[in-house]
C-alpha cells in the first residue's frame, strides 16, 4: 500500500512540475477589472397624475430604460402642477414633466425653464359633466351658473378651462365658481360624484374611471374628432413636455441628453405596441401601477387607447408652440409672449415644423 500511494505522489509532483505556467491576464484587464462602473445619475422627476403627461415615464420604469441610462430615478413626485412648478424655479427639482403654459409661466417669473422634449403632441383637457346633468347641459355656455373643477390656478387644467369658457362666452370669474381641487384624482372622482363640483376639466386616467363607472359623461372629449382642430385652433400643439432650466443644461448636458433618451425611448415604444401590450409592460412593475390603483387591466387598457395618438417622437414642433402660444395670449393666461427659441431646446430631442 505504501509503495501505491508513494506513486501516486510522485505522479502528482511530475505533473505539478512540468505543467506550463498560467498564462499572464491580458494587457490592461486588470486594471478594467479594478475600474468600478460609474455611479448611476439620481434624479428627482415631477408631474401630475395625469396619464398623458406620465406613460412615457411608466413605460420607461417598466422596461427599465432610466437604468440603460446609467440613471436612478429617485423619486418621481406627483402633485399640483403649480406648487412643482415653484419648486422647480427655487431649484428643488431640476426636471419635471409639464403643460405648455407652465414654460412661459416660468420664465416670466424669471426663471429660464426650457422645453427638451416634447411628450404630447395634442392637447388633453375636456369636460365631463355629472351624469345627472347630462340632459341639462348640452354645450359649455350651459355651465353658467355651476362649478367647474379643475386642479390649481396656473396649471394646464385652470389654463384649457379658461379658454373652454371665453370661447363659450362666458367669463371665469362671474358666470362659473371655479373650483380647485388639487392634484389627486381621487378627489376630482369624488366632487363629481358628491356633486361638489358639476363639472371637471377632465384628464386621464380619472376621464375613463368616471365614464366607467357612470359618474359623468363627456361635453367636451379631447380626442373626438375634430375637437383638437376647433378648441386649440391647430391639429398639433406642444402640450406636454419632459422641461428642466438652463442652469442644469448647462451643468449637466450629458444627464440632459440622456434623460431626453429615456422619453424618446419609451415614446417608440407606446408607438409601436398595443395598448394591452403598454398595460401589461406598465402593471408588471410596482411603482408604475401605482398610477392606476383601483383600475383593472382592461380599464388601463382602455385608459392608454384613448391618448395613444398623441404620442409622437419627441421632436419639438415649433407650429405647436406657435398654437399654445396664440391660446396663451388670447384667453390672457401669461402677460407676455415668449420665443421659441426661449422655450425650446432643440440639442437633443430635435425640432420638427
């Protein structure tokens, strides 16, 4: 037994020896090994729970496009339009999702908010009236005498509400109580339903829940045809924009580009699927779905069908800034015109006509 095992170890020893040396790492991979991946961007995004102004950005949290970016969203903070907008001009936040008048709010005021790419290519505010009134009030000039809700004063809502009125002939301040209801949609849901309010400058997703559940019914849908073309005056309007301020653009112009990228990438991507497709990529991720809590799959569905034509690529249409801007001066929402070129940066989205 003595003499096996002593062979064995002679074996194991004459192997060890004339086996050839490893072979050296290649030049300069250990250094890559030892080099750390960037750290990822943390980035603070606001908005409004409002559908068309969100997708892109649930879309791009369900297939993980912040990440391809080498960013983390932080924190994606949801609330009145207005009270963001002057957290972002004290600085607070440096990127939020926003309506067209926001932009020229901003920079009135004296902070150079910039448009960097375009989210919505048509406007997305209508009516919807308590359902018991529906055959009362046939057309806006009947809503003299009740209450309209809306979200905040300065914000996209108060702003088309307006020019839903003067358009009708009727004036804000004495022949309508305009009612604020803030940023949760829940509430909107209930004044409706409460009686509260008559009416609500609808978005979605609470336009499709109170349709769906027979609270209200539409005087004005944004998306039927031809309303777009007789209320904003234009087939196309800059709407909604992913905006930051100058100040950032000019710190950090790569995180810009690659925010921007983030939008783009989620903007093909609702332009390229169903919206059963969307829904499911939307529901299968956490914070996402918060979004729709109380919504079924179909409803969701449903919700995304009804906005889907207004996506467009990104591009910031300078005919659509030329329409929101006439709206603007018009129906008196901002005291002063700003240009294009104030409101828009074009580096990285791109421009179209």
């Amino acid at each position: 037994m003595r003499s096996i095992v002593a062979v064995f170890v002679s074996i194991a020893l004459l192997a060890s020896c004339s086996s050839p040396p490893a072979s050296a790492p290649p030049a300069g991979a250990s250094q890559a090994a030892a080099t750390p991946a960037p750290a990822k961007d943390k980035v603070v995004l606001t908005g409004i729970n409002s559908t068309e102004l969100n997708l892109p950005t649930l879309v791009a949290l369900g297939k993980d496009y912040f990440a391809a970016e080498n960013i983390e969203l932080a924190e994606f903070v949801i609330g009145s339009s207005g009270t963001l907008r002057q957290g972002m001009i004290a600085k607070q936040y440096d990127f939020g999702l926003y309506a067209f008048v926001h932009v020229p709010l901003a920079r009135l005021a004296g902070s150079p908010f910039k448009v960097v790419a375009q989210l919505h290519d048509q406007e997305i505010f209508g009516i919807i009236i308590r359902q018991q009134l529906k055959d009362q009030v046939k057309s806006v000039k009947d809503l003299k005498g009740k209450k309209l809700g809306f979200t905040t004063p300065g914000s996209g809502s108060w702003a088309l509400g307006n020019v839903f009125l003067k358009k009708a002939g009727l004036d804000p301040d004495r022949d309508v109580e305009l009612v604020s209801l803030g940023g949760d949609n829940a509430v909107f849901y209930t004044a409706l339903q409460s009686g509260r309010v008559d009416a609500i400058v609808s978005f979605e997703p609470i336009g499709s829940k109170t349709i769906a559940d027979n609270i209200g019914v539409y005087l004005i849908d944004a998306y039927a045809p031809g309303i777009q073309k007789e209320w904003v005056g234009a087939e196309r309007s800059d709407a909604l924009a992913l905006v930051t301020r100058e100040d950032v653009i000019a710190a950090k112009p790569d995180l810009v580009k690659r925010m921007v990228n983030v939008q783009k990438r989620a903007l093909d991507f609702i332009r390229a699927n169903s919206s059963s497709t969307i829904a499911d990529v939307i529901l299968a991720n956490p914070t996402a779905a918060q979004q729709f809590q109380g919504y079924d799959r179909s409803l969701v569905a449903k919700t995304i069908d009804h906005i889907k034509t207004g996506f467009g690529t990104g591009c910031i249409s300078r005919a659509g800034f030329d329409a929101e801007l006439k709206i603007a001066l018009d129906y008196k929402l901002i005291s002063a015109p700003i240009t294009y070129e104030q409101y828009a940066d074009t580096t990285y989205a791109g421009a179209c006509p």
